[in-house]
C-alpha cells in the first residue's frame, strides 16, 4: 500500500525505488501483487512513467488513510511516539500538580494520565504488565514494597493540612500542632484497608494519640466537602497540594499543621527496562524540581524515609 502511494506520487516507478531504497523490480513486483489482489489495473506504463487508471485514481486517497492509519497505529506503541501513560491516583492531588508542572516544562511531550490504580501493590502490578509507565506512590510499608525491576525515586512530599468547616473549634486558628489534634475527630472515609494510605494514617494516629475515623462509605469529595461545612466537630487532613473548590457559603479554612507536619511522601515508581524517553526527562524534572520539606520538621512513618 505504501509502495501505490510512494508510485502514484513519483509517477515511475525508478523514482519510487530510489524514494524507498529498494529496486525498481521490486517496486513493479509489489504494484503487480496489490493488483492481483484487487482485480484491477491501478497503472498504465508508458514510456513517460506510470500514469493512474481510473480504479487507481478511485482507490488512491483510501490507499493515503490506511498508510495514515498504519503510521498512527505503529507510533502508539513505539517507545517515545506514543503518549507517556501515568498514573496519578487523583487529577486532584499532588501528582497531578507536579505532572502539569512537567507539561509546562516540556509541553511537547505528549502525556496521557490515568487514575486506574487504587493502591501501590496495584500500581506495581500495572507497572509490571506495561499497562502504564509510572506512578506515584509512598513506597517502603509492608504492603509497597518494591519487587526486583522495579525502580523508584522521591518525587513530592505532601504536607497535610486540617481541613474544617466554619463552627469547628479550630477554625479560627492560623496553625496547629499534632498534640492540639489529640481528641478531636478527623474523619476520613473511603480508605482502602490495607492500603499504603490505610497504613500511614494508622502510624500517625499511633505516633501522636489521635483519633482518625474511617467510618462510613466515600461518596466522593464534594460528599466529604458538604459534611464538613456543617460540622462542628468533624475535621479533615488534605495535602497541601490537594486542590479543592466549594463554594463561598461553606467557608471552609485550611490550618497548616506544625510542630511537626504529618508529610506523605510519594515517590516516582516505573520499570527499570522500560525505554520511554519521556520518562527519562520526567525523571531528570523531579530530580531538579521535587518539592520537599526540612526533614527536622516534619513526620514521616518510619518506612517512609528515604534519602533524596
């Protein structure tokens, strides 16, 4: 197909063969087998060239889409032609940020981000099977440890925050400490036992004596948003870089947490053969750009730590 539209193109088939790097003959051989095929003459040969019959004029711009279609198909998985595929657990939350930071940077990498993973055990089996390219996930609990082949490096810490609505006791305050945390409710439904986020919040609750509730089903964000805004005991930890809107009336205030900050620390996590180049650049971004905190002032679990 690619030789007819190279042919028709060149209008001789000698151009052709030097346009493909192969023979005239074997221009001629191709051009006689697509014929054979159809059932019909797609060239008069004259001595000035090959001139298109009326079947090859009809059949050239479909010849033209099925090369485009072939191209395209080719490109998709071609390391470095297709889009890079990361997960980034929420379009909300930190990963998402630092990726749209890594598109403004190299907007003419092609990206493609998905949320289809729900944990770091099936983050790394996505991985494993090629069905993505990286993830961001915390990485070193029983429950994400990396398996052989898999790589990994810090890429973002994210400082939590106390979310609370305007009646909460809290609300007023510029800042508070874990220990001002002690015996107030911080409710955070929809966490997935037993997954690496299920194990730092239940660290955290253990190191500082907090009660972290996870009662109750997730009906997602704006759920959680509603409760809060009228609540006067229930309070929230979002990341720093977790980007939320309400509106205006629910008054909602984000308290930075001191003295220590609670800070997930997530990390890029990929395949140590795979060959995309646009993984190498993202790599070399989160070396030079990651977001971090003084380490004397914060908690991290203990499997957490990791050098940067």
């Amino acid at each position: 197909m690619h030789t007819f539209v190279v042919a028709a193109d060149a209008g001789q088939f000698q151009k052709a063969a030097a346009v493909l790097s192969i023979t005239q003959q074997a221009v001629s051989k191709r051009i006689s087998m697509l014929e054979k095929e159809l059932d019909v003459r797609l060239f008069t040969r004259t001595a000035r060239g090959a001139q298109l019959t009326i079947d090859g004029q009809a059949f050239l711009p479909h010849a033209r889409e099925l090369v485009r279609v072939q191209r395209r198909a080719a490109d998709s998985v071609r390391p470095g032609r297709r889009a890079l595929r990361i997960d980034v657990m929420s379009y909300r939350t930190a990963p998402a940020a630092v990726v749209r930071g890594f598109h403004q940077a190299y907007p003419e990498i092609e990206l493609d981000l998905v949320t289809i993973v729900d944990s770091a055990p099936a983050a790394i089996a996505a991985i494993e099977a090629g069905t993505i390219d990286a993830s961001f996930r915390a990485v070193g609990s029983p429950v994400s440890r990396l398996p052989p082949g898999i790589a990994a490096m810090p890429a973002v810490d994210d400082a939590h925050q106390l979310l609370v609505g305007p009646a909460h006791p809290l609300a007023s305050a510029r800042s508070v400490t874990l220990v001002e945390l002690v015996g107030q409710r911080i409710w955070m439904p929809g966490m997935l036992p037993g997954s690496e986020w299920d194990l730092y919040y239940y660290d955290l609750a253990d190191a500082f004596g907090l009660t972290i509730e996870r009662v109750g089903p997730h009906f997602g964000t704006e759920h959680v948003l509603d409760v809060l805004a009228e609540s006067e005991t229930l309070g929230n930890l979002a990341g720093e870089h977790t980007k939320y809107l309400w509106p205006d009336r629910y008054d909602l205030r984000r308290i930075p947490i001191q003295d220590p900050t609670p800070v997930y620390p997530m990390s890029l996590i990929w395949r140590h053969d795979n060959p995309h180049p646009a993984l190498a650049r993202l790599r070399d971004h989160l070396a030079t750009r990651r977001t971090g905190v003084s380490d004397s002032d914060v908690w991290i679990p203990s499997w957490g730590r990791r050098k940067a």
